[in-house]
C-alpha cells in the first residue's frame, strides 16, 4: 500500500463526495487529452488502485484501461511494469 494511501484511509482525508468534486474532473481530462506527460502516467498509474475506490468500474474502463494499453506499448519499462 502506497504511504499517501494509507494517510487518507487512516484519516478518511478524501471522502467519495470530495474525489468526485475536486480530484475527478481534472483527472478525468487528464486521461481524455491526446498528449500525456510520462510523469502524469506514471502517478496515475501508480495510483490506480486509489482511483479504483472512487470511480465505478465503467469509468474506469473509459478513461483509465485506454491508458493502460497505452504504457504498455509505450516500450518505456517503469510504465510498463507499472501497467
């Protein structure tokens, strides 16, 4: 389990409410853009598990499994592995 993760369960930082109003819309178009920084996928990937609690499963299959595919091809290894 990741150190921020386990933060925010310990404390109940962030709860459903609050992801969906203040952290899922810019992720959401983070995902959507055309263009993706390494580093943006390699936190959203790393988080995935976290986004996982907030977002149902079609949205994950919407915004986030096309970024998944997309690190896997993507011959770079730490995206890979992480993917």
């Amino acid at each position: 389990m990741d150190f921020n993760q386990e933060i925010m369960e310990k404390q109940n930082f962030l709860t459903t409410t609050e992801f969906r109003e203040v952290i899922w819309p810019p992720i959401s178009r983070l995902c959507k853009a055309k263009e993706l920084p390494a580093q943006s996928l390699y936190l959203i990937l790393k988080n995935t598990e976290l986004f996982l609690k907030y977002v149902g499963p079609n949205e994950f299959q919407t915004h986030f499994l096309p970024l998944i595919l997309k690190s896997l091809e993507c011959g770079v290894a730490k995206l890979q592995f992480l993917a």
